[in-house]
C-alpha cells in the first residue's frame, strides 16, 4: 500500500469492497493521480469498472456525500450503473 491516502479513505474503501461482494458484483477500482486501489474483489474476477477523480472527490465519494446524477457524471471507465446505488447519497 502506498501512503498518499488517509486512513480513513482506506477505511471507506474497504468498506465499498465488502458491500460490493455482499451485493455479489465484481470489483472497482479507484484510481487518483499515480495510485489505484481495487475493492470488492472475490473469486479472481477481474473488477468490471474503473472511477478515477482526485482524492478529495473520491473520499466524498465513498463518504456518501454525491447523489446518483453526480456519480454518473464522474470519470468512470465501464458502466457505472451498477455500483451507483451502492455510492449514492440518499
């Protein structure tokens, strides 16, 4: 592991990796600047999507702090739909 995130970024994106298993869907991957975390990964299946932002936005990201129309306008690279309801803010 690199140390450009904070722990609590660690900590979230751990989190999204459990519900992402729980919800039985492949990985994702976070990528800010030079470093990518992959989470939700099970099974050796390759993750099915890629979101890159910086790191503030990808912490707000998994702190539930973007709506759905937010997430989509993102830079994600795959479909993002189906990891939508697991990021959104209600």
């Amino acid at each position: 592991m690199t140390t450009g995130a904070s722990p609590e970024f660690e900590a979230l994106a751990a989190e999204l990796g459990r519900r992402i298993i729980a919800a039985e869907l492949r990985g994702l991957v976070l990528r800010f600047g030079d470093e990518t975390r992959i989470v939700g990964v099970a099974d050796r299946m390759p993750p099915a999507a890629t979101l890159e932002g910086t790191l503030d936005e990808l912490l707000a990201v998994l702190s539930g702090q973007r709506g759905a129309d937010e997430l989509r306008a993102l830079r994600w690279i795959g479909n993002p739909e189906p990891y939508i309801a697991l990021l959104a803010s209600s």
